[in-house]
C-alpha cells in the first residue's frame, strides 16, 4: 500500500479547517471597548494588534470560529488579522443596525451553493481516495466533479467523473441519495512489477451510486456511499468496478 498523495492530504486538511470567502466585505463599527485582533484562526497565535470602540474594520472570509480582517494600524498602515467569532457581538453595521452574522447552521445548508468533498474507501479491494467539487443546482438536484485515485499493487487508477445526484430528502438532516455518471479511467501499470505492451489503457465509464448524508455541524457534512461502475474496454467487453467510500464535505 502507498501513501496518500500530498496534495490529497492537503484537501484533508483544508476539509477539517474550511474556509469560505465573504460574498463582499463588510464594514462593521467596534462598539466595545477593544477587540483583539490574532496573527492566525486560532487561539494559540498571539495577539499583535488591538482595535479599539469606535474604529471600522473590515471582515474578509470566515474560518470555523473565526474573521480574517482588515484594520488601520499603527501611523496610517492597514493590517491584516483573525478574530474571533464571538467578538463580532462587540461590532455593529455602521447605520447602527446589529450584526447577524451566520457561521454554518442546517438552515444555511439549505440554501449552501458549492460543496467540496473528501472520501476514503476501497475500489475492488484497493485502497482508493475521491475528492470531489459540486454545484448545488436545486434542493435536491447536484452536480459532481470528482477525481479518484486507486493505488494497487500492479497498477494505478485515476477516474474523473461527472454526475448528476439527486438528494432525495433535502429538508432531513438524514437523507439518502442516488448519482447517475459518467467519465474515464486510466489505468498505468507498475513498469516495476508487470511487463506489458500497452503502458497506459484508458477506457470510458458509467456509474451508478447510492449513498446517505448526514448535516453533522457548523458546515460539515458526513457521507457514505457505494458505486458502481462500468468500464467499456477495447475489446468491447464491459467490466464491473465496486467502490465504497466515507468521508466529509464542507459547504458555503
């Protein structure tokens, strides 16, 4: 078994610490006495800077729990930091109005745009990871991209899909749905391992899949899913892959 590929554990990552940019910056009034302003998204990066009642800063994207944004600092410069979530309490819009600020619920999943996913699984048997970019057409209707990488022993895969997923219970936290696809693999045998006369095969696909979705927290998604696919080789010959997978989305 190989390694996972650096920048699929890179997706991993970024899926665990999502972030999701601002539609437009908004300007917001401090109306506390101070806000501390971090160096990072978390409490263990120090605080370097201090915006005190009465100045505007500006928020530009949103990490779990926390605001990138921009500030006047010292002599007339414009720096750049995190806050915290809970410190948007001490702000208000500069007409005066509160802010509302919305951090991921079950209601903002209902209206979400894009989702982007990370699963791990099998295919037939060998270990396979799936990143995947959708775009939220309807409350049920999705359209996936996605990319899968299964390292074997005698070959490499790599499948790119594009499906249509119909999400069956949109308004359930809970809810099963079904993916129609289609798309290509390309298989690379080990050069090391297997002598063959054909170094890359690539072959178009169907697939089928089934799979549930649970809204977990904040935005975070978890799912599980079988698929099914079906490979047209040269020889005219159809060969049947199975692949099952679990994994996280996060949505904005």
């Amino acid at each position: 078994m190989r390694f996972m590929p650096k920048w699929l554990l890179v997706l991993c990552l970024m899926a665990l610490l999502p972030i999701s940019v601002l539609a437009n910056e908004l300007d917001v009034v401090v109306t506390q006495p101070f806000i501390n302003v971090h160096t990072g998204p978390a409490s263990e990066y120090p605080i370097f800077h201090v915006v005190a009642k009465g100045e505007v800063i500006t928020l530009q994207k949103s990490r779990t729990g926390w605001y990138q944004i921009k500030a006047k600092g010292p002599g007339n410069t414009t720096i750049e930091g995190w806050i915290t979530e809970e410190s948007l309490s001490a702000t208000a819009l500069e007409d005066g109005a509160p802010l509302v600020a919305s951090s991921g619920s079950f209601e903002d999943y209902q209206t979400r745009n894009w989702e982007v996913t990370l699963m791990g699984g099998v295919l037939d048997n060998i270990t396979a990871m799936t990143a995947t970019g959708t775009w939220v057409w309807t409350r049920n209707l999705s359209v996936d991209a996605s990319y899968t990488q299964a390292l074997g022993d005698f070959s490499d895969n790599k499948i790119w899909s594009v499906r249509l997923r119909n999400t069956i219970f949109p308004g359930w936290r809970v809810s099963p749905y079904l993916a129609l696809g289609t798309g290509e693999i390309r298989t690379q045998p080990r050069a090391n391992l297997v002598q063959s006369g054909d170094d890359l095969r690539t072959t178009a696909h169907y697939e089928v899949g089934v799979g549930v979705r649970y809204y977990f927290t904040r935005s975070v998604l978890l799912k599980a899913e079988y698929r099914a696919l079906l490979a047209l080789t040269d020889r005219d010959e159809q060969e049947r892959l199975d692949q099952w997978v679990i994994g996280a989305s996060v949505f904005f």
